[in-house]
C-alpha cells in the first residue's frame, strides 16, 4: 500500500513537470520572433504568411499613394515619373486580384482592358493638356470601380477631391 502510494506521488509528480517543461516550450514560442521557423509545418506557414499578405486593402494603399505621386508628377510635367507610377499602378493592382479574384472582372473593365493604355498613351505625348485628359480618365476610372465594387465613400476623401484636374477647378 505504502508503496502503491509512493509510486502515485512520483507519477504526479513527474507529469506536472513535463506540464511545465511543455508550457515553458509554448510560452518560448509565443515570445519568439521567429514567426515563420517556429511554426510546425510549411502549410501553418503559408497560412501565416497569406493572412500577413492581407487582401485588396494594402495594394489599394499603395495604388493611393502612387496616384497621389502621379498627380505631383503632371503638376512638375515630369512624364517619365508619370509613366513610372502609372506602370506601378497597373502592376499592383494585378497583385491586388491575384489575392482577390473576385476584385478582377471590375479592374479590368474600369481600369487595364483598354483605360490604361489611353491613359498610358496621354502621358507619353508629353503633351501637357493631353496628359491632364489621360489622368481625368484615369481618375474617372478609379472612382467608377470603388462604386461598382460597392465602396463609393472612398471617393470622399480629400485624395480625390485634390486631385481634380487643374483645368476643371
Ligand atoms: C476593382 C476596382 C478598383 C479599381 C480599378 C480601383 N480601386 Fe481602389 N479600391 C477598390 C476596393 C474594392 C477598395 C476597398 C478594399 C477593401 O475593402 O479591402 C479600394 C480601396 C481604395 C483605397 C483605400 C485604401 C485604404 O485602405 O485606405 C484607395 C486610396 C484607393 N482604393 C485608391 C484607388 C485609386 C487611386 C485607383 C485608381 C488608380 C483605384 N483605387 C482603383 C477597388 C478598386
């Protein structure tokens, strides 16, 4: 009897201290910076790193900030850095829908099927009333597709109200 009861009291506590060691090994984990090497599997991390990618959100970020460079461009008329962001536009938003197909029947109806290249082609006239018409169209498009896409509020806000093409002020 004594016996059975020391060998309980050994068992018990042998697993609390395995308990430990194995809250110790999550805690470590969870206070790791090794986000990606830590996780068990190569499917546990390309889940962390599809949700760390985000959706449609970041590359419409970055397309805002490019437009907002592209619209400074035209204002100095420096076309070669029109082109650039205009190029960078287009090839974000196809990363855009390579996250978010859903996002691509309406991007390329508004924007890269056939307003990209006209666009594209104003800015290359290096022709100053000729590329404020392509960023019109540009704009246009943009906004058109943020209603389409049922997210009309993104047109009010002041990157769009301050960038109405100087000429229709
Ligand atoms: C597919 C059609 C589509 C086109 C074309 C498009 N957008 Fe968007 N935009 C969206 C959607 C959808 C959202 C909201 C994204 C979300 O909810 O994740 C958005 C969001 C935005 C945001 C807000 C980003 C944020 O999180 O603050 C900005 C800025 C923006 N778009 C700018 C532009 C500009 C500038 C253009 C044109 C060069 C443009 N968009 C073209 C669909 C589009």
């Amino acid at each position: 009897m004594k016996r059975y009861a020391l060998a309980s009291l050994t068992a018990i506590c042998l697993a609390s201290g395995l308990g430990y060691v194995h809250a110790q090994t999550d805690q470590s984990r969870r206070m790791s910076n090794a986000w990606l090497l830590d996780a068990p599997n190569d499917t546990e991390r390309f889940r962390l790193l599809q949700r760390y990618l985000r959706g449609f959100d970041q590359p419409m970020w970055e397309v805002g900030e490019r437009y907002q460079k592209l619209y400074d461009a035209l204002k100095l008329e420096n076309y070669d850095m029109a082109l650039y962001q205009w190029d960078k536009i287009k090839v974000t938003i196809q990363s855009g829908y390579l996250k978010r197909p859903a996002r691509k029947a309406n991007a390329d109806a508004f924007l890269l099927d056939q307003n990209w290249a006209v666009v594209d082609a104003a800015f290359k006239s290096r022709n100053k009333a000729k590329a404020w018409d392509g960023f019109e169209l540009a704009r246009n498009s943009c906004m058109s597709c943020h209603e389409a896409e049922k997210v009309a509020f993104m047109n009010n806000q002041p990157l769009f109200h301050d960038t109405v093409p100087p000429a229709k002020r």
